[in-house]
C-alpha cells in the first residue's frame, strides 16, 4: 500500500511538473543571454504562455504587461533603446514563473544568409586567409554572433535552435559545421571598428542551396514564373525552419552570399532573387531594409555550359537595379577559378562593410562600388564604353593592359578585343570586327578581369546586347 501510494505521488508530481512545464511563460531561442538588440527603433519581444496568461516584461526602465492569446502566444514592443549600459531583461507570468535573459547590449543587428561560402566556418582550417592570425586576434566582447542551427521545415516554425556567442578564437571554432560564419564575422567587424557601437550577427545559411529554398512557398506559388518550383526540391525549407522563427525580431538589414546553386537557372533568377528579397522585406515589416549581396566569383565550373556564370551574376547586377535599397559587393578580383570557396573572406566582409557605412550609416564621400556599365556609343569600328561608380577614375586592377573585352558584329560571333581607358570611359575594338554593335567583358565563368576604379574596387562583368542567354527558354 506505501508503495502505491508512493507510486501515484511520483505520478501525481511528474504530471504537475508537465503541465506546469506546458503553461510557463518562455521565449524563442534568439531571445536569449548575450543577444544584441537593434538600437533607434522599436524592438518586439515574443514568446508563449498558457492561454490567458499574463505577461509583464521589464528591461532598462521600461515595463509592458500584455496576455498570451489563444493560441499561448504574446508579443510586445520595447520603445526605441540606445547603446550603452549592459541590459537584463525579466519575463514574469502570472502562474509565478519568470526567465531573466542576461548581458545584453544594444547596437546594429545583422542578417547573414546564404550558401557555403556565407557559411563558411574558420572550423575547416586553412579555407581563410591568414587563418591562425585572425583566430589569435579575434577578441570582440561587444560583437556576438547567433548562428542558427541547419535544418528544413516543410511549414514556418515558431522557433530555432542556437545561441548568441561573443567573438574569441574559442567561439568562432565551436561547433565545426555549425560554427560561426567567417564572412558575417569580418563585416561585423568592419562595422564595430567604424560605428564603435556593439554589433549582432544573425548567422543563418546552409551550403549548396537553391534561392527557392529561401523563399516562402506563397511568394514562389503567386508568382507565374516562379510557381513551378513551389513544392519541389525542398522549396521553402529552409525558409520555413532558419528565416520564418527570426521574424520580427529587430533587425538594421541584411546581407546574402548565394547564387552558385541556382547558375544553371540564372534568367530565372532575375525574378527569383528579388521576388526572395521582396518577401523577407514583407513578412519582415521594417520597411525595404538593407540587403547587401556578393556577386559570386569566377569559378570553372564543371559540366556547366561557361556562360551560366556570367548570366547569373548579370541576373544579380539587375536585381541591384531593380530592387530599392540593396547594394552588391563584387569579387571578380579575388576569387580562385580552381576554388568555389575563395579564401579572402575579409576583403568580400571589407566591401559589404562598405556599402553599409555608406549608404545605410551616412559616409557619403565613400566610394562602395566599382564601375557598372552604363551605356555605350559606336565610333567607327570603336565602341565607347560608360560606367558609373568610376570614383577617381577607371584605371587597370593589377597594372596590366586591359583584358576580357570581346566584340561583335551583327552576325553575334565575338572575338577579342583591344580596351584603352580614356578618361571615364573604355575605348574597344579589334581588326577582326570594322562594324561592331556589342561588347561583353569577363563573360565566361574563369574569367580574370582587371578593370576596377582607383579606389580598388573591381568593375562587374557585363554585356551591352540583349541576345537570347544559355539559361533563358
């Protein structure tokens, strides 16, 4: 009889212990020790609760008390916070239990999405320049890093896996294939030494995967040219497990590293790669955030038709055009045509951290592109080529002549060509061609091309004809 009774006390505490468990008031994994919140705007902070429940949250001399809904979830928005002190942050309930979210700081948040070379950790050893010494020198309290764990969902999840961690060497080595992103790692960087306030990184991204599994299945299904890939090769996942669960925490913008995935598909990208963007900025609701993107590097890939490449990366130079407030850190001059994962991470991170400072910070004397085309002009067997973002001046990256410009005439077939900078503008030609109508520079995918602007920043690839692609059908 005392065993039994025994038994159905130990029964009776386990099922209080479950409820009680069920009902307690708790919070996503990104809200949590050591996190950044994004200072100068209101800030949402959620979670769950029994039904009904009343919540009360207090941090840095603000307090909100709300109730948990229907469905156990409840959300409020803290005022516009500043830099400065170390925050705690209380969550209470009313069935008596409360969470206390310690060391927190107050700066500028940062998504870092995209494939491997976003995900790149500094776990795999020699794939980043200087490895060891930036490991020695990584030492940056005020700079923390949530890297969000990998995995698909086939619907939007409430919540994640991962923690905040501050940046020293035995942090930016944890967890190997989950482990911090050397990429997000260097902008924040670039950023905290400039703004001198504490930075957040966001790190959510998976090697070798498809813009499509980024992009929530209702953005792909209302979208003509995009509907075909709803629901296939696990579109939406990623979306639905690594991006759905971070919204709406505050955020300043974002930056992305992708496109390899989808170069076989490059026309299709040029509605795939906004339309994502576009869709992050909606379920977001902070407006059309900032949104960074690398334009990927010259690469020999195999079995690829060589122009894909190149077709890609024009697909990204026109989202930067047709998408407001986004920004594109070219790489044409650092890449590794025998390496997809080049290893000068900091100088990719230097150039992003660019195009922040100055268009999303205010540094307008900065220059943070380099030439784009802009139009052309036939002269006899010349064509004259414009650029913006020509900075100081166009001049030769590596000090050479000029290389990757080929010409055509009206029959399509090009050959190369002789570049000439004068002035603002490129000069081309070539005996082969007395009446030409296009030019393209650094179309195929192992190309090493060396117009840049004397500010150091390489110029885009591109095509002045608008002749049927390798990837359009």
């Amino acid at each position: 009889m005392r065993k039994l009774f025994k038994t159905l006390t130990l029964g009776i505490a386990l099922l209080c212990m479950s409820i009680s468990s069920f009902s307690a008031v708790r919070l996503p994994a990104l809200i949590s020790d050591n996190m950044v919140l994004q200072q100068g705007r209101p800030a949402p902070i959620w979670g769950w609760a029994e039904k009904g429940e009343v919540v009360t949250v207090t941090i840095g001399g603000q307090q909100y008390t709300t109730r948990a809904g229907d469905d156990g979830h409840w959300k409020i928005e803290l005022k516009k916070l500043k830099p400065g002190k170390i925050l705690e942050m209380s969550v209470k309930g009313s069935s008596g239990n409360s969470l206390l979210v310690k060391n927190i700081l107050v700066g500028e948040v940062w998504i870092c999405s995209g494939q491997s070379n976003m995900h790149w950790t500094f776990s795999k050893g020699h794939g980043v320049l200087n490895n060891e010494t930036e490991l020695a020198n990584a030492n940056y309290n005020d700079i923390r890093m949530f890297t969000v764990v990998k995995g698909g969902a086939p619907e939007p999840a409430e919540d994640t896996k991962g923690v905040w961690l501050t940046i020293n060497r035995e942090n930016l080595l944890v967890d190997g294939e989950n482990g911090a992103s050397v990429l997000a790692y260097f902008f924040g960087r670039d950023l905290y030494k400039q703004l001198n306030v504490p930075v957040g990184l966001i790190n959510t991204s998976v090697g070798g995967t498809p813009a499509e599994k980024w992009t929530k299945r209702e953005a792909l299904e209302t979208n003509p040219v995009l509907k075909p890939l709803s629901g296939k090769g696990g579109a939406s996942t990623l979306y639905n497990a690594m991006i759905a669960p971070l919204i709406p925490y505050a955020i300043r913008g974002a930056i992305w590293y992708q496109g390899e995935s989808n170069l076989d598909r490059a026309y299709q990208y040029r509605t795939l790669f906004p339309a994502m963007i576009a869709n992050w900025r909606s379920d977001w609701k902070q407006g059309n955030f900032p949104f960074g993107f690398v334009q990927i590097a010259p690469y020999r890939y195999k079995g690829q038709n060589p122009e894909n490449y190149p077709e890609l990366c024009e697909a990204q130079t026109m989202t930067l055009k047709n998408s407001p407030n986004t920004g594109m850190a070219v790489t044409a001059d650092i890449g590794d045509v025998t390496n997809i994962h080049p290893k000068n991470k900091q100088e990719v991170g230097r150039r992003l951290a660019i195009w922040a400072m100055a268009k999303v910070y205010g540094s307008k004397k900065l220059v943070y592109s380099g030439p784009i085309y802009k139009s052309m002009k036939i002269r006899g067997n010349q064509i004259v080529l414009n650029f913006d973002y020509c900075g100081g001046g166009l001049t030769s990256g590596d000090g050479k002549p000029l290389v990757e410009f080929t010409i055509a005439g009206i029959d399509k077939v090009f050959f190369p060509a002789k570049a000439e900078i004068i002035g603002k503008t490129v000069v081309v030609s070539s005996d082969k061609v007395t009446n030409p109508v296009a030019i393209r520079y650094a179309w195929h995918d192992d190309a090493q091309p060396n117009l840049a602007n004397k500010e150091g920043l390489p110029a885009s690839l591109f095509r002045t004809d608008s002749w049927k692609g390798v990837t359009e059908k």
